[in-house]
C-alpha cells in the first residue's frame, strides 16, 4: 500500500493522494480516485497511525495535475472520508 504524501496541516496528519493526467478526456484526475482506490488509502493511513500511534485528527485530501501545454493543480481538502 501506498500513500503519496503524508503531511501535517497545525495539528492534523493529512494523507495526500496524487493523481496526474496529461488531459481531462477521460475524466478529472481526482475522478481516478474512487471507492475502491479510497479504501485502499484508509487502510493505509490505519496501519500508519497504529505503527506511530498518532491520536489527533486525521484528514484525506487529492491533489489533481493536469499537465499538457500548462500545470493546472487543484487541491481537494477534505476530500473522502474513511467507514
């Protein structure tokens, strides 16, 4: 498993996922991140917390590229959340 960015926002530990297309044909890169995808990142982000025992708030934001003849970037914060 893996998570591209783990950071902290003041108090909260954020996992980051990246997602990085050269178009938007086939959809928006944080549409890439889906349920699936989203369970895979909260298991994760569980055996991190329980490896550093980490107590505190936690949040999953996607940082979307698009990257073709210009970089657009877009920072979803908040943007699932684990069941």
């Amino acid at each position: 498993m893996e998570i591209d960015i783990i950071a902290k926002d003041k108090e909260t530990l954020v996992f980051v996922e990246v997602k990085t297309r050269k178009n938007v044909e086939y959809g928006d890169p944080s549409e890439f991140v889906d349920s699936a995808k989203q369970n895979k990142i909260v298991r994760a982000a569980d055996e991190y917390i329980h490896a550093t025992g980490f107590e505190g708030e936690i949040r999953f934001d996607i940082v979307s590229i698009i990257h073709h003849k210009t970089i657009e970037i877009e920072w979803i914060k908040d943007a699932f959340w684990g069941s």
